[in-house]
C-alpha cells in the first residue's frame, strides 16, 4: 500500500498580491526616465501614466496602484525640480543685467 500524501493547497488567483497597471509600469519607468534622459517630455508622460493607472485600478479593484503612484511622484518631483531651475536662471539672468 501506498501511503498517500496530503495535497497541496494550490495558490489563489493572484496570490502574489494584485497585478499592477499598464500605465502603472509605464508611469514609473517614465518617472525614472526623466532624470536621465527628455526631461520636459518623460515628467509629462509619466504624471499621464500615473493619473491614468490611479484610474484604471479604481475601477478595477483586482488591479494596484503602487507603480502608477510612484511614477507620479517622480513626475511631481521633476516638475519642482524643472520650476527651481527655471527660478535659478531667471534670477541669474536678471542679476546679470542689472549688474551691466
């Protein structure tokens, strides 16, 4: 006789937590992509991504956000980032002239 073995519990559907977004991954490697490379471009993809995963995983509750809100903080980073160098170099540029 063969002794028989408990069977295993097979793991649930989505047993690994929920899957993310499309536009979740999209807004992330794009909120990445912006400090290295298209700076204006990449910020504004990866805030579109993002808002557009936060969508998406309201109404479909078997969906995350979690990299769709991360790209979207990058985006927000690299828009406070861009707003300070833009201030930077008007403010350069006016003591410039007024030091002429």
């Amino acid at each position: 006789m063969a002794a028989s073995s408990p069977q295993q519990p097979q793991p649930a559907a989505g047993a690994n937590g929920p899957r993310q977004t499309t536009s979740g991954i999209v807004s992330l490697v794009f909120g990445i992509l912006q400090f290295v490379a298209l700076p204006l471009i990449a910020t504004i993809v990866a805030l579109v991504a993002g808002y557009r995963s936060r969508n998406d995983a309201a109404a479909n509750p078997a969906l995350s956000d979690d990299l769709g809100k991360v790209g979207r903080i990058l985006g927000w980073i690299g828009v406070v980032i861009a707003l300070v160098v833009l201030g930077l170099g008007l403010l350069v540029g006016v003591v410039g002239v007024a030091m002429m």
